[in-house]
C-alpha cells in the first residue's frame, strides 16, 4: 500500500493534469456502482413484501398440467355451487370448495352462481378468492338470477309469494329450491360450498349421500337432467311446503321423496329404480354430531382409514365456521386444506403468517 502511494503521489506529480483526470474518473465510477449496487439491493429486499404480485400470478397457484388442460369438455356434466345470500367477499372453506371441485373435474364447467353478483356488471369484486379461482380454467363466477332460474318450474309460482322473504330460514330454503331446479333443469353435480373434494364424482349418477341414520342429505346431488325423481323433489317443495320448520324443504323432504320412491319404511345403503343411496363415508364421512374431530390431529394411517371409501368431505360449516383452524397442523380439516385445495391453503398460511408478523 504505501509503495502503491507513494508511486501514485510520483505520479501525480510528474503528469498533473492527467493524473487529475483520471483520479476523477475512478471517483465518479466508485460512486455510480456504490449508488447501483445500493439500489438494486434495496428493491430486492423489499420485493418479498409486494403480496399483489405475487398474488395475481396464476403459475403461482395452478401447476402448469392443470392450466394447460385447457378448460372443461361440453360432454361432461357440470359441477354447481350457489351463494344465495348477497355475501360476495367467499371464506377460505368456499374458495377450497370451488378449487378442490376445480382440481378433480377438470373436464366439467365449475360454475359458482352467486346472488350478490351483479347482472349488468361483467367484472368480478376485488377479492383475493375471486383472482384465485379465475386461475382454473374450468371455473366459472357468475350472478344468480332467480327468477330466470325457477322460470319454467312450479318455483316460479312460489318465488313470487311477496312475503317469502320474511321466513326464518328464508336463505337455506331458497338453496334447497336452486338445487333441485338446477339438477332438473340441466342435471349435473350440486355441491354446498363446504364440501372439499377428494375425487372426481362424475360416475356417482343420480345419487345422493346418506348423512347419518334414515337422513339423505342435499348438500351432494347428482342427477341426470329432468330426471323423475328431481321431478318430484320439485312437486313436493311446493305441495308440501313448510318455511318455518329447520330441513323441512331440504333433507326432510330428500329423505319423503326417497322413501315414496323405494316404497321402504327407513332408509339404508341403496339403489332402487336407478336412484342411488350412498353409504356416509361417501360425503359425509364426518358425521355431523362429530364436527369437532375436523379439528383434531390425525397421523397418515388414521387419515387414509378414514377418508379410503370417500370422495367428498363436508365440513358442516354452520357448526364448524366459528372454530379456529390451526396451520400448519396435523389437524384433519388442515391436511384436507393442504392436500386438496393447496392454492387457497397457501393463502391461509400466508395470512396467519402476516397476522403472527404484526402480532409480534
Ligand atoms: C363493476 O364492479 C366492479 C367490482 O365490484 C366495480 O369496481 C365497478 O365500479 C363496477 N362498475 C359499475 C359500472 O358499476
Ligand atoms: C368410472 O367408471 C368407469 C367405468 O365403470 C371406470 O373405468 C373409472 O375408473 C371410474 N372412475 C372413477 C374416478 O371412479
Ligand atoms: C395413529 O394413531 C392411531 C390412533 O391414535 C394409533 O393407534 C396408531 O398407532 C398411530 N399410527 C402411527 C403410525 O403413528
């Protein structure tokens, strides 16, 4: 070092004005690459906490076989969800709902007809749900029109009582109404947006799900379009009706029609006359007196005994919606999170984690 000086200070001496350059010059490139390097540091230290970008990317969040499959075949039947409140901001268990439907039927049209949506508005709500399940290419958002719906069904009839509105259970009956309508008039998959799925239901045809002892359960249709049995359904709804009663136009009159249709006294695992009984395990392996157990830690084994003869789990959201779920976790409803909607379970961990963050 000192030689290197001291050469230098020879230097100068001998070729000022030169020297005086060129002393310049080394100057101003140290201080351009310093302010470059600095700068390029920086943007890259805060490029973790741009969410937004990372969020909209879909790669992000739909494995490229998936996004190249390129959307639903018109063959096979489509899969149906309804919102029938005016909610339009979907929870972490709705969007896993429509993804893991997404995943299994990547042949089918996922379509989530939604209340809230507005008709003449053709751009969805800005909601993190909405730009993840636009990713799926077989996933369709659109506004529920019912009166277009029950139009052509003895539900029109009945939608236009001005006082229904007023009934205590006036959502969950108008749901129960959507889904016969949408298996009569164009057949299908109807699931309730709290089911994860594990399988692909399409060669599960004109079923539907045993919930627990002599109960059917509406929260998994499949039927083919205009089917007898659907028919039915629809003449009891409105011969029969009762909004004031829990279940009434729902299991209540799901398990009535059934047991006319087989002529049998209780209901069990059966087929009769093309109409299929599906044992629990199918859709509700969870029964839901034992809705707490989605909460509590299960090794691999337990998770594959349980769930072998499944396709579908519902997670009986009205009993289980006020619950924390604890991610990451062994907790089953976790592993079904993680395992089958991994897109919306990536989110939910990137929230608790935010959350965890600004807790600290
Ligand atoms: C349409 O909906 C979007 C999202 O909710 C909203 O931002 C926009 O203002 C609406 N446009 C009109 C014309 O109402
Ligand atoms: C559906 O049924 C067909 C024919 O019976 C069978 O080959 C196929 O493996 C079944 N698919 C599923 C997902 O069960
Ligand atoms: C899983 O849990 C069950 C019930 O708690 C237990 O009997 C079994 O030994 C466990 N299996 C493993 C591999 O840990």
């Amino acid at each position: 070092m000192p030689s290197f000086l001291l050469k230098l200070t020879r230097v100068v001496l001998s070729h000022k004005l030169w020297a005086v350059f060129f002393l310049i010059f080394v100057f101003i490139s140290f201080t351009y690459h310093k302010l470059y390097w600095g700068i390029w540091e920086d943007s890259e230290n805060r490029f973790p906490t741009h969410g937004l970008s990372a969020e909209s990317s879909c790669a992000h969040y739909v494995p490229s076989p998936l996004s190249t499959v390129g959307g639903p075949s018109p063959s096979a039947g489509n899969v149906f969800f309804v919102e029938t409140s005016q909610q339009t901001a979907p929870s972490y268990l709705f969007s896993c709902s429509v993804e893991s439907a997404a995943r299994t039927h990547p042949a089918s049209r996922v379509v989530v007809l939604m209340r809230g949506l507005d008709k003449k508005n053709t751009s969805l709500p800005k909601h993190w749900a909405f730009s993840l399940l636009s990713c799926f290419p077989n996933v369709e958002i659109r506004p529920l029109d019912l009166t277009e719906l029950f139009s052509g069904t003895p539900l029109a009839q009945w939608y236009l009582q001005p006082q229904r509105h007023l009934e205590p259970h006036f959502f969950p009956v108008l749901s129960d109404a959507c889904r016969i309508v949408l298996m009569w008039k164009f057949g299908g998959i109807y699931l309730d947006t709290d089911f994860i799925v594990l399988k692909n239901l399409q060669n599960l045809t004109n079923a539907l799900g045993i919930q627990d002892h002599d109960v059917l359960n509406g929260a998994f249709l499949s039927f083919k379009p205009k089917h007898k049995f659907m028919e039915l359904c629809i003449q009891d709804f409105v011969e029969d009706y009762n909004g004031w009663i829990w279940g009434h136009q729902g299991p209540e009159l799901l398990s009535r029609v059934f047991k006319k249709w087989c002529s049998i006294r209780t209901i069990r695992s059966m087929s009769c006359q093309g109409v299929n009984a599906l044992p629990p395990e199918a859709v509700y392996p969870v029964p839901w007196q034992d809705w707490k157990k989605l909460f509590e830690a299960v090794n691999a084994s337990e998770f594959h005994k349980l769930l072998k003869n499944t396709y579908a789990v519902h997670i009986w959201n009205k009993l289980s919606h006020g619950t924390k779920l604890e991610i990451p976790s062994q907790a089953l409803l976790a592993q079904l999170y993680s395992q089958f909607c991994p897109a919306t379970y990536a989110k939910m961990k990137q929230d608790s984690e935010q959350l965890s963050r600004r807790a600290v």
